[in-house]
C-alpha cells in the first residue's frame, strides 16, 4: 500500500504561482535572491535531484542535504527563476558552444516550460550559461 501511495502522490503535479513584477530584470540578474524584487515571490518546495526518482537504489539516492528550490517572477517579456541548489558533488562545466551536450557531462539546472503540451522546444542552460 505504501508503494502505491508514494507513486500516486509522485504522478500529482506541483504548481508553483510566480509573482508579476511592473519592470524588466533582464539587465540586472545577477544571481541574488534577497534582493528586494524578489521578497515577495515564496521559494518552492524542496525537491531532489534526478537522482532522487522513488525507484532509484538507495545507494544512488542523494544525500539527505542535497536540495533544490527556487523562486520564479515574471514581467510582460520574460520568465526570471533563481535558484538554490544544495549538492553533495562539484559543479562542473565543460562546454561552451551553443547545442553541446551539457546534460551528459556538465551540472544543469532544467527548467521544463511547456504551455502546449507537446514536449519540445525547451532550453537548457549550463553553469557557464551556455545553451
């Protein structure tokens, strides 16, 4: 029973309600999150790591102190998330052309925007900002 509840309750989706901000970051991002734009957007709940999936081994699960949140604002151009990540590994980042594959290699942070459902047309981003 408590198999079936922890895979139900993982197949329920989060939502997560990003605060609308009256003037454009984009020139300013730098990264800190207790800047006064953003005291008002609430951090996410705490999530795992890809790693974490319900039926990994626990010998590949994070460590309890790895973590992840964030905190999401937006304007009338632009979609800004920052966020925290808690590690038990070095981040590292190799590549630096546009359509590398950073998800084999280097640290990532994803971020899955999909409107329309169809599972494309998504950006990644590496630790060297690089797409």
């Amino acid at each position: 029973m408590l198999t079936f509840l922890r895979r139900f309750l993982s197949i329920l989706r989060k939502t997560y309600v990003a605060q609308k901000i009256s003037f454009p970051l984009i020139d300013h991002l730098d990264g800190d999150l207790t800047k006064d734009v953003w005291k008002n957007a609430k951090f996410s709940d705490l999530f795992d790591d890809i790693r974490g999936e319900d039926d990994a081994p626990d010998a590949d699960r994070p460590d309890s102190n790895c973590h992840t949140r964030f905190k999401a604002v937006w304007d009338e151009n632009h979609l800004y998330i920052g966020a925290i990540l808690a590690s038990d590994f070095e981040t590292q980042a190799h590549f630096t052309e546009r359509n590398s594959p950073i998800y084999q290699r280097d640290s990532d942070f994803e971020v899955f925007v999909d409107p329309f459902g169809s599972c494309h047309n998504y950006k990644e981003v590496s630790a060297l900002n690089n797409v």
